[in-house]
C-alpha cells in the first residue's frame, strides 16, 4: 500500500491526554450532582452558563412565549425538517414487527418490540444553537411511542432560545428544561428533586457531555458516545478542490476539535484542496473555529487507489463519510464502518445534519466500528417470551432441558424440567434424576 499523509493533525498521545483530563472533571462533578442534587445543578448552571432561573424547567406559558418569537417562515422550517425526520423514522419503524412463531407443536415463541419509558433528550447550545438535535432526539423518540420524553438545552444570551424550544414542544417532548452540559446529562440520569431521572439519555454534544454519558452508562441506557463531529471526504479527480474544501471546513466549524480529513487518489486534488481551505479560512466568518480544527485535527491522506481508499476509509470510521468519486455505489457497496454515508456531490452533510430525514446523531471515535447512529430502533426494547401450550410439548422439552441442565451439574435447574415431565407426562421421574 502507499498512503502518504499530506497532513496530519495532533499527536494520539496528545489527544489521551485531553481524554484523561475531561474524565476526571466529569467524574467529580457527576458526584457532586449525586450527593447534593439541585443545589449541584443550580450552581454549575451559574459557573458555567451564568443562568440562574427560578426554575430549569419551562412553563407552558414559557413555551409559548419563546415560540412566538419566532417568524412564520422559521416555524415553518422547522415543521418541513420535522415532517421528513418523522415520516423516514416512521419508515423504518414499520420495519420492525413483533414475532411470534410455534417452534415445535405446542410450542410458540415470540418477541415484542416495547419502548423505553422514559428517556432524556440532549440538545446541544454552546457556541451554535443546534436546532436540528431536537428533531433527530424528541421526534424520534415520539415515533418510537415513548411515554415521558424531556428535553433540555443550555441557555442562549441568558436564556432558552426560542427555535430549540419550538422544535422540542413541535417534536413531542412533554417537559423541557433549559439546562446544558454535565449538569444536564447528570441531572436527567441521576435525578434531583425537581427532576424525575430517566431510563436512556440521548443527543450529541461535546467532550464533557459525551464523557457524562459514558461514566453513566450502565445507570441508564445511551444511544451512544457521540462526540465532537467527524468529517471525512473520499473523493476522487471527478470533482474539484471547492467542493472538497467546503465540505471539508463545513463541518470544523462546529468546534475547536472536529476532525475533518480529505482521503483520496489524486495528487492534484489534494494538493488543490489545500490552497482552497486556505483561500476559504480567509472569508469563513467562523474561520477563528474551523481553523483551529483543520490545523489540530485536519488531514489530506493520498491513496493510490480505490481499494486503499476503502481499506483506509473503514480503518478511520468516521462519523460522517462523503464519498464523491466515479464509483460511489462501490462505496456504498464495500465499506462497512461509518455513521452515514452521503453519496454523490449533489449529497451534503449539512443537508443530513438539518433537513433530509436520516439522523444526525451518528458514533464518532470509531464506534462505527459496531454500532451504528440513533434511529427508532434505539428507543425500543425487544423483549421475547414463551408459551408450552400441550402436555405433549411440556414433556418433550422437559425431557430434553432435565438432561442439558445436569450435564451441567445445575440439579435445581433440571428439577424445574422434570417436574413438568412427571405432572405433564405422567412419567415417574425421581428428584433430580438425569434419567427422563
């Protein structure tokens, strides 16, 4: 194989070391919100987000206010993006059917797909108000039937921006809080006295928030360790440094560590994409952030071919994969880790970040790898159970479960059996015998 690397970002060694510091904040302030509940939560919302409500939870009046702020044309997009999140997560909910089948005469098996019944939604605030999260969580969740559904965000200006909480009261959430980071993820899962604790957490956001999940994990469910976004562009001579480049810083923006990496088999494009992502850091006004992702987590990988290309691409699994070459249903075909796949240069991240249906909230640090993003799926249980409906049945699994369970010395176990055998099958079997 010959990769070269054009450009490489930060160190691993380096980005360890950043890892272990947000673990050991996290840890302690997941503690303290444990020990002393509101008060913890109140008091990191005033560090943190200088917000001090006389309460994190949004009234109804509160809702409608913040709603009407915004214009007839803003509700209205946020409705669009809505309808085709929901009717593509309805889609894929008809995929998923209860089951029930008889194995054996007498014998029925079955499995029912049951919601969580409740579930935390995380919207993220910080520097760009992501609206779109509160689609891709709370309407999900609502067509997954979820019965308690909350949402919360971090305050915007010192307080909660009006087009999250329209798209969380739009998208089906029945409490909302304006409340962000750790506290929030800490407060949903642990509980306070004024926020009852959930079953799942869900949503994107940043280093802490991801961290928060994953130290909980375990207490509650999650989705998954989304965190800080992840492009990368497999591109080949058939398009050009433009669509690279913006596709490229399109998405450092959202942070100070977005990693953002352009692989492909062609030295002219990489080498042109480079002077484009410098022409464009020039004009982008959010350049001060993307700048600081491309210089620290940027790179240009150079492949010879379409096979390294693939080989390469599934190594790094990014969270965001845009594939534009002259064979990208090969790609769709052959590659097997990543969060979503946007196919085609007509095809943009953005477009599955905000509007087109799929869901945006993707695995990021190679959990591609085995699992993939959020989807209705992920708010449902599948539960199976069993039915012995003959004495016939009873007896002949009986028979079959008694034997397996005392090769395993488990004589408890094997009596369960052979008590159906001796009541069902009329058969004189001694206590915990293995001969049925």
């Amino acid at each position: 194989m010959a990769i070269t690397y054009l450009k490489s970002g930060k160190p691993e060694t380096e980005r360890v070391a950043e890892d272990v510091k947000v673990r050991n904040i996290v840890e302690t302030t997941l503690a303290e919100i444990a020990a002393r509940g509101d008060a913890a939560v109140r008091e990191l919302s005033q560090r943190f987000d200088q917000y001090d409500p006389p309460s994190f939870r949004l009234s109804s009046t509160e809702i409608e206010a913040a709603i009407s702020k915004l214009s007839d044309g803003e509700l209205a997009d946020i409705k669009f993006a809505q309808d085709q999140i929901r009717g593509f997560a309805q889609a894929q909910r008809t995929t998923m059917s209860d089951l029930e089948v008889e194995t054996l005469p007498g014998v029925i098996l079955g499995h029912k797909n049951i919601p969580v019944q409740s579930v935390g939604c995380y919207v993220p605030g910080g520097k760009f108000p992501m609206v779109a999260s509160a689609h891709m969580s709370v309407v999900t969740a609502s067509v997954a039937g979820v019965p308690r559904i909350i949402a919360a965000a971090p305050p915007t200006n010192g307080q909660a921006h009006p087009a999250i909480v329209a798209a969380m009261h739009l998208g089906g959430a029945h409490e909302i809080y304006t409340l962000g980071g750790m506290q929030a993820i800490g407060a949903m899962a642990l509980g306070t006295a004024t926020i009852d604790p959930v079953d799942m957490i869900v949503g994107p956001g940043n280093a802490y928030v991801a961290e928060a999940k994953r130290q909980l994990f375990g207490r509650v469910g999650i989705d998954l360790l989304a965190g800080p976004t992840e492009t990368l562009v497999v591109a080949d001579d058939t398009v050009d440094a433009e669509l690279c480049a913006t596709d490229l810083l399109g998405q450092a923006e959202h942070g100070y560590n977005s990693p953002a990496i352009l692989l492909t088999n062609s030295a002219q494009l990489a080498q042109k994409t480079l002077t484009e992502i410098d022409r464009i850091l020039a004009i982008l006004p959010t350049a001060e952030t993307a700048r600081v992702s491309w210089e620290n987590y940027g790179a240009v990988i150079l492949c010879d071919t379409y096979e390294e290309m693939l080989a390469t691409a599934d190594n790094i699994a990014s969270e965001h994969v845009q594939v534009m070459t002259k064979c990208d249903d090969w790609f769709l075909e052959k590659m097997t880790n990543y969060g979503a796949l946007f196919l085609g240069p007509r095809t943009n991240v953005a477009n599955g970040d905000k509007v087109i249906g799929t869901n945006h909230t993707l695995p990021t640090k190679k959990a591609g790898r085995y699992t993939g993003g959020l989807w209705v799926g992920k708010f449902l249980k599948t539960h199976t159970y069993q039915k012995i409906l003959t004495d016939e049945a009873a007896t002949l699994i009986g028979q079959y479960g008694s034997r397996l369970c005392m090769l395993e010395g488990f004589v408890g176990h094997a009596e369960q059996c052979n008590l159906r055998v001796r009541r069902y099958g009329g058969k004189d079997v001694p206590y915990g015998s293995a001969e049925v």
